[in-house]
C-alpha cells in the first residue's frame, strides 16, 4: 500500500513541474516572437498547447 502512495507522489509532482516547465517555455517562446508580454501571459496560460502549436507551426 505505502508503494502506491510513494509512486502516485511521483506523478504528482512530475505533472505539477511539467505543468510549471510548460508555461515557462511557453512564455519565452511567445515573448522572443512576438515581443509582447500580453501575448506571453495568455500563451503561458495555454501552456503545452502553445509549444506544440508553435513546433507545428514553425
């Protein structure tokens, strides 16, 4: 039982710092692009979303 707990931490905080890498990358990417902070806090909202958009895109 401990294992199962131990194990669904990991992936807790592995999604959480995903998550958190995600919007960071985000954010530079739009900002170096677009050279608007407005735009980087929505795409950093977007988050993997915006990265995944922005390899297909370009």
């Amino acid at each position: 039982m401990s294992d199962n707990k131990n194990k669904t931490t990991i992936v807790h905080k592995t999604v959480k710092s995903g998550i958190t890498f995600g919007s960071a990358l985000a954010m530079v990417i739009s900002y170096t692009t677009w050279k608007s902070i407005g735009w980087a806090i929505i795409h950093g909202l977007l988050s993997w979303i915006y990265v995944i958009y922005f390899i297909i895109r370009y």
